[in-house]
C-alpha cells in the first residue's frame, strides 16, 4: 500500500526582501513566533489585503471570532526612490524587479530598516507585536517571496509609481512638426510599404502553446495566479484587433 502523500511544507522568509521586511518585526519571544508559524502553516489567515502602506487580514485564534490584523508602514516616495536610482546608475533595478529579480540597490532604498518602519495592531488583548500579528507578517513575507514588486507596494511606491515616475522625468523626444515624416516614403526611396498580412482563418490562441506563454509571463514578472487571466486578456485583445481590423 502506498504511503499517503504529505502536502508540502509552507514556507516564508526563503528571498533576500522577504527577509529584509520580517527583520523590522519584533520576534523576540520564541513561544509567539512558534505558535504564528503554526499559524501560517495551518492557513489561520484570512482576507488577507495588501495595500500600499497598509495590510489587512483575519486570523482565527482562540476565540470564535477572527481577531482583525492591521500593519502600516512608513511609505517610500516615488520621486525620490527614482532620483536616488537615477544618482546611483541603478534605473535597471525597476525592469529587473518586473521580471521577477530581487536587486539590492532598490531593496537598500525601499525596504523597512527600524520597527517604527512597520506599525501593527490586532484587536486581540495583546498589546505588543501578538501571535496573529506575526503571522501576517509571515503571509506578507511568502507574498515577497513570490512576487517581488509586493515589497513595493506595502511600502507604498508600487512598480507602477516608480515606472511613471521616470517616464515623467525623461526628456520629450524633439520636435519635428515643422517636417513631418513622408508617410509614404519610409525608407527614403519612393517604396511602397507592402499590405499588412490578413489573420490566419483559425483562431490563433487554439493553437497556441501555452506553456511557452505562461514561461513568459512568469519571466516577466506575472505571478503564477494572474497568468490565467493575462491569457484571457490577451485573447481579448486579438479578437478585437482581429475583429476591428
């Protein structure tokens, strides 16, 4: 008889900027830290909500009720995360991050470095850092774990900030208005460009491989629960482009 399967361990605090988020939170008494790990383990929080500056969640304890759990940080500003990157030739931190990487010159510039960095409350009678408030921290540190642009956005300057932040801050490209490019002349010898190719006549997303794509949406970035819906939104988009063109 085949021994039964144990599902796997859960697991947090595996990656440098998890690491460096839970080194701020008070785990100076062994009894809570182990009770929150079993905590984590056994899946006691609930709702758990990851906001910028502010993380919310549940967490079933020794009462009937869930106690409420409540960690705000001190936010990062955007401007000067980019401007500190763009002093320390580090600009490319925010594209390696989207793809997943962990770099340290961002993670020295956004991650907590004090306690006061990180406030927390739960409604239990506890009044110090309690069980249900470290094992959010947990949750919070395996969502780093997984996704790296989580760090960001708890500490308040997301991915989407920082990247609209350096647009705003490059340059406009030069002004050609007065001598518009010929449209009709691209390569500057009198060429006409030749008609863009028709769609296939089957629905390109049936045939397509789809463990390619979900290699390359993780390679960029996406976490393994959003690739379903970045391929349903893709094929949306080739049926309208399809459609409409």
């Amino acid at each position: 008889m085949a021994a039964k399967r144990q599902p796997p361990v859960r697991a947090y605090g595996v990656t440098v900027w998890s690491q460096a988020f839970l080194s701020v939170i008070d785990q100076s008494q062994p009894r809570r830290v182990t009770k929150a790990r079993s905590y984590f383990r056994e899946r006691h929080v609930h709702r758990l909500s990851i906001g910028k500056g502010l993380i919310t969640a549940t967490v079933d304890g020794s009462q009937l009720e869930p106690f409420e759990t409540t960690l705000r940080t001190r936010a990062v500003d955007a401007a000067t995360v980019v401007d500190l990157l763009r002093q320390r030739n580090a600009l490319d931190d925010l594209m390696a991050v989207a793809r997943g990487e962990q770099p340290v010159v961002l993670r020295e510039l956004i991650a907590p470095t004090e306690p006061a960095d990180v406030v927390a409350a739960c409604t239990c009678p506890i009044d110090d850092t309690c069980i249900h408030v470290l094992a959010v921290a947990f949750e919070v540190a395996a969502e780093i774990d997984r996704r790296s642009t989580t760090l960001l956005t708890v500490m308040g300057a997301d991915l989407a900030d920082l990247l609209a932040r350096q647009s705003d801050d490059i340059e406009p490209a030069e002004d050609n208005s007065s001598n518009p490019l010929d449209v009709t002349d691209y390569f500057g010898d009198s060429r006409t460009l030749p008609n863009l190719p028709a769609p296939p006549p089957f629905r390109v997303f049936t045939e397509l491989d789809a463990s390619a794509l979900r290699a390359a949406l993780r390679a960029c970035g996406v976490g393994a629960l959003d690739v379903a819906e970045a391929t349903d939104e893709l094929a949306e988009l080739y049926d309208h482009v399809t459609r409409d063109g």
